[in-house]
C-alpha cells in the first residue's frame, strides 16, 4: 500500500476496482482495524482509525471475502452472537436477529445449519451479520465472488437496499459491469496504489471518444494502418499484434462507413469490425498499460 | 463486567457447539478407560505396590495430568478450523474483548477437562482408589490451571502458525520430552539422578507430583502448594501470551 488517498460521502456505494493482488483486501482490512497501518490517517464515520480502533469497531461492520459462518451453527444462532458481541443485549439480539432474517429472506433456513446453505443464502447471511448493529458504514469484500450470475443479481439489489437504509458500503470487487452498474463512485487500484478515481461516467469520459476494432490479416494490417493513419477522424491508431488496427475516434457511429470505404478503395479485405464504447477496462488500460481483465 | 459477560457470551457458545457434537466425550474418554483398563493392571507388580488401589493412586493422577496437558496442546485445531471459516476475523472486527475470545475457548476446554477427569474418577473408584474428596477438588483445580495453560498456549501457537501441518508436529514435539519427563506413566523415584536433575525442570513434574500428593491424601505435603503456584503462574503467563496474540493476530 503505497499512494491511497480517499473521500467516502457518506450513504454513497464506493467501490474499490482492480485485479487480484492489487491491494484492496489490504486496505480494506486496514479500515477495519484488522492491520495496523504503519503510517498515514484515517477518518472512519467519524472516528480516528489510529487513536480509537475501539470507537471505529463500534460504528462499522466488516464482510470478509472467505465467509464468517461456522458450518455447526445456524443463522439466527450466528446473528444473535454477532449482534450480542457488540454489547446489545440478549432480546435485543434476539430481535434483530429475526428481522434481519426477515430482511434478507433467510427465515425459512433460519434455524438450520450454515453448511447446509448455497452460496448466495450463506452470503446473505454473512452480510446480515455485517450490519447486525446497524452501522454507518459496512465494508464487503467482493461480495459477490463465487456467486452465480442470478444470486449476484440479488445480492446487488440487496446491497442497493443498504444504501437506501442509509448506509454507506464500500465493497471491494474486481468484476468491471459491477463497479459499473453498482457503484456511486469507484476508485480504480493497482499495485496499493489508487490509479483513478470518480464515478464510473466520469471516469470513462476521461477516454474520450471510441474505439473501432478493425479485424485484419496480419499481412492486410500494415497497408490498412497505411490507408487509414491521413484520415482526419482518426485520433489515434494502433496495431493489434495479432492483425488488426485500433482507431481512437471521437464517434464510432459514424466513423465505421468511413471506414470501411477508405478499406474498400484501397482494395483490402477485412475480417471484422467492432465498436467499443469506452468501459473501465479502458480506463484501466489507460492508467497502468495493461488490461484488468489479462491482470 | 463487560469483560466477565463476553468471556461468558464466547464460553455458552463453545458449549453449545461442543454439546452438539458428543462424539467428544466418547473420544475423550475411551483413551484413558483403556489405559486404565489395559495398561494399569501392570502397575502393581511393576510398581511393587502392596495391592492394586495403591497402584491406582499413584497411576490415575498421573494419566489425569496426561490428559490434562494432551487436550490442552491440540484444542489449536480447532482454532485453526475457526480461522479459515473466518469466525475469528469477524469476532476480531467486534468491540469484544481480546481477552474474552481466548478465555471463553480456554474455559470450554476446562470444563471439558474436568468432566472427562471426573468421569475418570469415578471409573477408578470401581478399582478401589479412595480419596478424600477435598483432595480431589484441589487436584482438579490443578488439572484446570494445567489445562488452561496448554489450551492457552495451543491457541497462541496456532495464531501463529495458522496451519494444521505445522501445529501437529510442533505439539507432538514439544508434548513427548515434557510427558517422559515429569514421571506421568511411571514415577521417576527410579531414574537416575541426571534424569531426575532435568525433569526438576519440568514444570509438569512439580504438578504430577502435587496431584499424587493430592490423591495420596497428603494435603501438607510441600509438593502441593509448589505444585499448585507453578501452574497457576504458568498458565497467568500462558494465557497472558496468548491473549496477546488473539490482539495482534493478522487473518
């Protein structure tokens, strides 16, 4: 963990993007008083993460990517300890325990054991228990990893609820549709460092324009790059090792007939033709020269 | 006080799923029932006791103390399970007490101790072993310090080796010297004096012998209370380590 440096608004889902091995569990784990940081500061819901871990613990909740259940138990066993070990008392406990069952639609399974229960169903448990004591900030650690793609969905809804509840969730994910489609704002990391940050569209402003990926043969590729680098639309062009050209463009739409004309005149025949909207991928490729989904 | 109740919160839930799981006192017990049964009965002739209960009295606190130090070095296993499923880092983010994490675990592990001695106990009574039973509440007290303080280490370690393949041949390695040494299976009134010079240096020789002290109905002998405050220190220092690590430990 090199350079990170965040604001988190509150009641906001703030994501932490980036390839496995780029930090984010360890910063993470950080916020949550579980590594002591050797230097730097930190302001958590109010509380100063080097002078009161204690205070911190008491106003976050924490969702570890490995599971936080033990196989023997049942949920509302689980959430009543969880709920009992910050100090709220047995009924209470008990209380909230039932409606955070209720909440996450685990009451049928309530009373059975957690190695009984699928991925998603043991998951939710696991979140419930994260923000058993209502905290003002949860953080999940890719929560949805190992998930199939319809309780991933449901776990985003639910995840949406908390923000609604007016919570503020910090999750850490290395999937890019879901930084995309979940978080308010993310903050792209890469080797304990945070390479970009902002909301997913502004982000992906900052590579302006489009790309169109031209498919080409290998021998086609040099007179293509040829034909096409005078042409005033083009920003940018780059060839793809394989065969094929990238072109930088401010407007794919109307960029491709062009495209394919000045192909066409010059007598060469192409395999394909792609548009590309700009994704976070891009914004990665942009920040550390490679893709997150090759990392 | 809040301490008191989250050691208490940890310690039921221990139980809990301790009582959900009885397979442990069947293991627990079947172990020592067959050194009584199978091995004991050689006592006396080797011991040149004068009747089998004598033989009884100086063999079962020994396999007590045993037990006490052998369930102890392994509870970390279970520490280990609870590691990877992740309890202890979700405990860890809670404002509970360190201390409490430990000690709820360590007092389950007594506990469980003293049943399994208790049962014990009683077994041997059917081989005539008679003890006052003042006595024998002492010598249980001495089997809980000596269990504290091994769970308590054994929790310690496991913290730090975190694996199951490291923690396996660390115990065994540490548990044999420790049991050959301090006269458990066979008093040591036989070895040689350079042997005898080192198991001085075993803290569970001191406590073997205060326990049969104990069981041989010798509330005032030394051995006693030199047995009783080395393992009280022993297991303050054992479960103040340990607890530091319960702080400390990353994943």
């Amino acid at each position: 963990m090199r350079g990170v440096n965040l604001e988190v608004a509150e009641g906001e889902i703030f994501g932490f993007l980036g390839p496995n091995g780029a930090g984010k569990t360890t910063t993470l784990r950080m916020l949550a008083t579980l590594i002591e940081p050797d230097g730097g500061e930190a302001t958590i819901a109010g509380a100063d993460l080097r002078k009161d871990p204690a205070e911190v613990r008491r106003r976050i909740g924490y969702v570890p990517q490995g599971g936080s259940t033990w196989d023997e138990s049942t949920a509302r066993e689980e959430l009543v300890l969880h709920a009992r070990m910050y100090g709220i008392g047995k009924a209470d406990a008990q209380r909230r325990a039932a409606r955070a069952l209720d909440a996450f639609q685990l009451t049928e399974y309530a009373d059975r054991k957690c190695k009984t229960y699928s991925g998603g169903q043991r998951r939710r448990v696991e979140i419930a228990l994260g923000i058993i004591h209502e905290p003002k900030i949860v953080f999940l650690d890719e929560p949805t990893t190992g998930l199939d793609p319809q309780s991933r969905a449901h776990m985003w809804d639910e995840i949406r609820r908390l923000r609604s509840d007016g919570m503020t969730v910090f999750i850490t994910t290395h999937y890019l549709d879901e930084a995309d489609a979940l978080c308010d704002r993310i903050a792209i990391m890469d080797n304990g460092e945070v390479v970009a940050e902002g909301t997913p569209a502004e982000l992906k402003r900052e590579i302006s324009g489009d790309v169109v990926l031209v498919g080409l043969d290998l021998a086609a590729t040099p007179q293509a790059a040829k034909a096409l680098d005078g042409e005033l639309y083009v920003n940018k062009l780059e060839t793809v090792d394989e065969g094929g050209l990238r072109l930088y463009v401010d407007e794919g739409a109307t960029a491709i007939p062009q495209v394919l004309r000045r192909l066409d005149h010059a007598g060469l025949e192409l395999r394909s033709i792609e548009l590309h909207r700009p994704s976070l991928d891009d914004v990665f490729l942009t920040k550390t020269g490679r893709s997150l989904r090759e990392s | 006080m809040k301490f008191a109740r989250d050691t208490w919160l940890i310690f039921q839930r221990q139980i809990q799923l301790l009582l959900r799981n009885p397979v442990w006192v069947f293991v627990g017990v079947f172990q020592p029932v067959m050194y009584l049964l199978l091995f004991a009965p050689l006592l006396k002739p080797a011991l040149n006791a004068p009747t089998q209960a004598a033989a009884y009295k100086i063999f079962v606190p020994g396999l007590l103390v045993l037990l006490a130090i052998f369930g102890g070095l392994f509870q970390g296993f279970g520490l280990i399970a609870e590691l990877r499923a992740g309890v202890i880092e979700r405990s860890r983010v809670t404002p509970i007490s360190r201390l409490a994490l430990l000690l709820g675990r360590s007092l389950r592990d007594v506990v469980s101790l003293v049943v399994q001695a208790v049962i014990i106990t009683l077994l041997a009574l059917l081989f005539d072993l008679r003890v006052f039973i003042g006595d024998l509440l002492l010598a249980y007290l001495m089997l809980a310090l000596i269990a504290l303080m091994t769970s308590a280490v054994s929790y310690g370690v496991a913290l730090k080796v975190k694996s199951e393949d490291a923690l396996a041949p660390l115990m065994n390695t540490v548990a044999q010297p420790v049991l050959l040494l301090s006269g458990i299976l066979l008093p040591l009134t036989f070895a040689p004096g350079w042997l005898q010079g080192i198991a001085d240096w075993n803290p569970f020789s001191w406590a073997v012998d205060g326990t049969r002290a104990l069981f041989a109905g010798d509330l005032g002998s030394d051995k006693v209370w030199q047995g009783l405050s080395i393992t009280a220190v022993l297991a303050a220092l054992g479960v103040f380590w340990a607890a530091r690590q319960f702080a400390r430990s990353v994943r």
